[in-house]
C-alpha cells in the first residue's frame, strides 16, 4: 500500500508539473503584442544607451521612443517588432546592457460578460431637496437595486468606517465624474495612453468600475459604493477601445504607489506574463499598496494576468444565487470571490455609454468583482491594519467559507465585508461569532462530517470496509492471497484516494487531485464537479471493461477483482446514504439502479475468482 500512494504521488506530481507548464505555456503563447520593452540597466552610463538606441534604430529600421514621460528614469524604451525580432534581440549584443528584453504585452479591460442592462433616463432630484443621512440604509434611489452590496453585508461594515482617508487608484479606461461622483472625493492621477494630466474615461469601463468603489452615497441619487468616503485616483492607461501595453500599466501602478495610493484596482487582463509589470507590483508592495486585479471572464481553470502575479488578490465572481458567474475564471491565482453579477442581476453603477452620456448600467464580469474587494480593503485600511499581506489575511479570514470547492471556484471564500471590518477592529473575532460562524456554515451539524460535508467520511470509510468484506467473503469460498494490486482495485473501485480532492496548489491543475481522490463510479462527474453519479461510470460496464483487459495479466488480474468488489461497495453504500444517478429523476429509480449493478458486479467478481479457482 505504501508503494502505491508514493506511486501515485509521483504521478500527481509529475502531471501537475506537466500540465502546469503546458497551462503556463499556453498563457504565455496567447499574450498579443505589436512593440518590445527594452528595460535598460540603471548602471548604464546615458550615453552608452543613446548609443545602443541608434544602432539598433539603423539594424532594425524603427525610432525607439520612451514609452511616456515617465520611462525616462526607468530607462524603459519600445519599438516595433514581433517575435522574431524578439529572439534575435535577447541574442544580441544590446542584451547585456538591458535588464530586460520582453513583449510590450498589450492587457485589455476584462469584457462585460453579457450586454449592458439600461436601467433608464437619469433622474435630477429636485434642487433644494434635504438629504437625511443615514448610518445603515443609505437613501440613494437605486440603491436597493444593489443586491451586490447587500450580499457582501457593506451595511455592517458602514457601520465602523467608510473608507475616509484611503486612496484607491482605479487603473483602467480613466474616470469620467458623472453626476454620482461629482462628491465623490478625487486626487490627482494621469492620462498614460495620451501623456496628460486629465484621466477622463471615454469608454465607460473605468467609470463604472470607480463607481463600485466610491460612487457618491446619501446623497438621494442613484447608487452607492463601497468605500464612499475614499479618494479616487483615476489612471487612465487602456485607450477608448479598451486596450493598454503593459509599460502604461507598469508605470501606472508605480506613479500609485508613489504618490499615496492605499490600494490599486486592476480590472483588467492578459495572456503575457511580463517581468517589467511583475517587478512594478513588487515595487507597490512593498510600498505598502494592495493591488486587486480581476480573474477574467473565459471560464478557464486559472486567474488571467495580473491577477497570476504574486501579491496580487485575484478574484473570482459569484451573481446573486451565490454560486460561482459561469463566465468567471477559477482555480490557480484566484485568492477570493465578490459580487460580479449573472444574467439574474447585473452590478448597476453610473456611467457613460459610447456616446459620452450619463447612463445607468448593469455589468456583469470579474471587472465588477474585483472593486468590490478593492473598497472592502479600502475600509480595512482606514481601520489602522496597513500592511499588504495582513489585510490579505483579514479578507480571508472574514471570507465565507464555502463547501466543496475542489476546483477553486471561490479562494478563501466570498467576500464578507462586515465580516472583516470586524475582525479587523476588534483584532479578533469573539467566541460569540466564531460559534455562529461554525453554526451558519453547518460545521456544528454532524450531519456535515459525516454526510457529504468537509470529506463526506463515513461514506467513504463504508464503502472501504465494504470492499473488503466482500473480498473476505469471497476468499472463503475461493483462497486467494492478498496483494498489493488487490488492495488498490479494492480502493479505487470503493473511494479512490479521496483526501486529495482537497488539495490545492497553485498554479497546477486540480483535475488529476481529483480523479485519483475519486472512486470508479465518482470519474463521470469528477471534471464536471456535479452531485450526481454519472450511469455509464456507476455501473458493471467499467469492471466488464476492466476484467477484459487485465484478467489474462498474472498481477494485474487482481486489480480488475479488487476494482469490481470496491464498485459493487461503492454503489451499495451509494444506494442506501445518497441515491443519486444522472437521468434518473426519481430516487427510488436511482436506488433501484445502483443496486442491481452493485450485485451484478459482485456476482461478475465471483465468476472471475470461479474461473481463476478452475485454471489453478
């Protein structure tokens, strides 16, 4: 038994490495760019560079230029070029006066997952109107409309702190100041796609998205935002079509982290991975920034960049059900989940539609995910906690946990705003709280330890034992001896290696942690993630196939057995504890099924020991 878990751990191994490569080479291969960063060394005297520059502008037949006005001091220049040029440049000589010779990656806003929802014509409170603030409800029109900000419980959080004193730089299509962010509190930011003082927004995207954050509230018009109170940085560095090289995108993040930015919100993304970006986010960081970036929006099984980059919060949406947006991407680079809407409710904020107007919008994407969480950690920071990693740690801890999510659906959870504004005041959370939490997640519940909860252990300790009191009644009538292949058909055909479902590594795929922790019947359903036992998988077919090809072999025979009988364990225990089998909608259907193939296994079982009895 022990050779073969450390078989199967090297197998695991070995096709997590594979695969992780294969998927990081894959994100690499789908990065788009027109132009390449030369990142000269700052130890370069200026003339040695002007030099390099001219020779390379007469080689190649291009006018390296700075990438804004501040490259200057990064020494950071782009050209025209592909990747055979690229190649040839990371051979040349001007290698070694470059830090770095990389694609200009080009990163674009994260699409809108479905077509904007128009909420209406803008409505124009009367002027002279009061406004009556309130500390919990705020009195904005459409702001019970805002499911988003009810789910994440941002009344609670209100409470303590809403968000004064924080900056968010919101780095993306710009910020145009529609009607709902006129009060909204701003700092000076940059326009890097024009090389301008004045980021206004003319795609929609950066607007909407700033507006989540800090969207004017109390003022008896339109929507809230999260961290109301907070400064907006608006740093424009994706064009009017929605696109932006990675060099803006690098020299945004720094220009935030220099000039006082709290937190930095990214929703936006890219296939390219780029030392150059890579090196600015550690930059931010260790300035005491924390940077937020969305998932992205293709449904793929990893975070897109940035969101990849280490001390990046990557984040995943969930719509109004709960459950994960079927646009949304998961799995390696994705720390936590937020609201980011489904076609049963869109995240409504104040924008501007393609002709410049103020237009209420719903949008649905990660891009509306990702500012929730960047004003949740707006709130934290105004609560004293200033260190990147500690707020990172308060918005998981304060997460809500969320059951069975092999596949990384959701990080640490979804995100908790009063959750984590009170654990982040308190330094703590009480007895109190810690035990309603155990109570409303079902950890109290035996039922959930036992019955389908945090490794569902009582049905796979019976349908273990019931393999193998099937094989030890069995061997009274047919003496065999034990063996290793005959112990692991036993498991695999009853449980499979079920702890490992639970295992999570970044940046490799999960699916082989949860075939090999899946029995025989469970592989139908294992990749799709689904509750019910796939009928092909869930029956005698896979052990007639099995016995088939392996009942000539002299060690392997033995595996086909032991597979049977954990089959006909796993289906029995199946057909009593949880009767569920894709098509069947009626229960007593389902039981009916799983019994009759359980006994069909074991009796294919006793006629393959009968045989094997005959040839001995």
């Amino acid at each position: 038994m022990r050779k073969l878990i450390i078989l199967c751990l090297f197998v695991i191994g070995l096709v997590g490495a594979v695969f992780g490569f294969l998927n990081f080479q894959g994100l690499a291969a789908k990065g788009e760019f027109e132009t390449i960063l030369l990142d000269f060394r700052e130890d370069i005297p200026a003339e040695v560079i002007k030099q390099d520059l001219q020779a390379i502008a007469q080689k190649y037949n291009v006018t390296p230029q700075l990438d804004n006005k501040f490259s200057a001091s990064d020494n950071v220049y782009i050209i025209k070029g592909d990747r055979d040029r690229l190649k040839e440049l990371k051979k040349s000589p001007f290698a070694q006066a470059t830090e770095i010779i990389e694609p200009n990656y080009i990163y674009k806003l994260i699409e809108p997952a479905a077509k904007p929802t128009w909420i209406g014509e803008i409505l124009i409170p009367q002027n002279g109107e009061d406004v009556k603030p309130s500390l919990t409800a705020p009195n904005d029109e459409y702001y019970s409309k805002q499911w988003n900000l009810h789910k994440i419980g941002v009344e609670g959080a209100w409470s303590q702190t809403k968000g004064n004193g924080a900056t968010v730089a919101v780095i993306d299509s710009g910020i145009t100041k529609v009607r709902d962010l006129q009060e909204t509190k701003f700092v000076k930011g940059y326009d890097f796609v024009n090389d301008k003082e004045e980021a206004s927004d003319d795609n929609g995207h950066g607007t909407h998205v700033a507006g989540t954050i800090a969207q004017a509230t109390n003022n008896k018009y339109g929507v809230a935002g999260v961290a109301y109170e907070a400064q907006l940085m608006p740093l424009k560095v994706l064009s009017a079509y929605g696109g932006g090289t990675v060099a803006d995108i690098a020299e945004a993040i720094k220009f935030a982290a220099d000039k006082g930015a709290d937190v930095i919100n990214l929703s936006l993304g890219g296939g390219g991975e780029s030392q150059l970006l890579k090196q600015a986010i550690d930059y931010a960081h260790n300035k005491g920034v924390v940077i937020i970036a969305a998932a992205g929006n293709e449904n793929e099984n990893s975070a897109a960049y940035p969101a990849r980059y280490p001390h990046v919060i990557g984040v995943s949406a969930f719509g109004p059900d709960g459950e994960k947006a079927p646009y949304s991407n998961f799995g390696a680079g994705v720390d936590i989940s937020a609201p980011g809407g489904t076609d049963a409710g869109a995240i409504l904020q104040e924008t501007i539609n393609e002709e410049g107007q103020n237009v209420f919008l719903g949008l649905q994407g990660t891009s509306m995910a990702a500012p929730h969480v960047a004003g949740v950690a707006a709130l934290i920071k105004t609560t004293g906690i200033t260190e990147p990693d500690e707020i990172l740690k308060v918005l998981k801890q304060s997460a809500r946990v969320i059951k069975d999510d092999g596949l990384n659906y959701y990080g640490a959870g979804q995100l908790n705003a009063e959750a984590a504004i009170k654990l982040a005041t308190e330094g703590q959370i009480s007895f109190q709280d810690f035990f309603r939490w155990l109570r409303d997640n079902g950890y109290l519940n035996p039922g959930f330890w036992i019955d389908g909860g945090a490794v569902a252990l009582l049905p796979k300790v019976l349908m273990v034992l019931g393999s193998y009191i099937l094989a030890w009644f069995l061997r009274v009538y047919f003496p065999f001896t034990w063996s290793w292949s005959l112990s692991s058909g036993l498991i695999f055909g009853s449980s499979g290696l079920f702890f490992l479902k639970g295992i999570y590594i970044f940046d490799l795929p999960q699916w082989p942690f949860r075939v090999l922790g899946s029995s025989i019947p469970e592989l139908g359903n294992t990749l799709q993630g689904t509750d019910a036992l796939n009928p092909i998988f869930a029956s005698v077919l896979i052990p007639i196939v099995l016995m088939a090809l392996l009942l000539g072999h002299p060690n392997w025979k033995w595996f086909a057995i032991g597979s049977t009988l954990g089959v006909a364990a796993c289906l029995t225990v199946s057909a009593v504890l949880q009767p569920a089998v894709w098509g069947f909608g009626n229960v007593n259907l389902a039981r009916i099924f799983l019994i009759v193939n359980a006994l069909l296994c074991y009796g294919l079982a006793r006629l393959a020991l009968k045989d094997e009895e005959q040839t001995a």
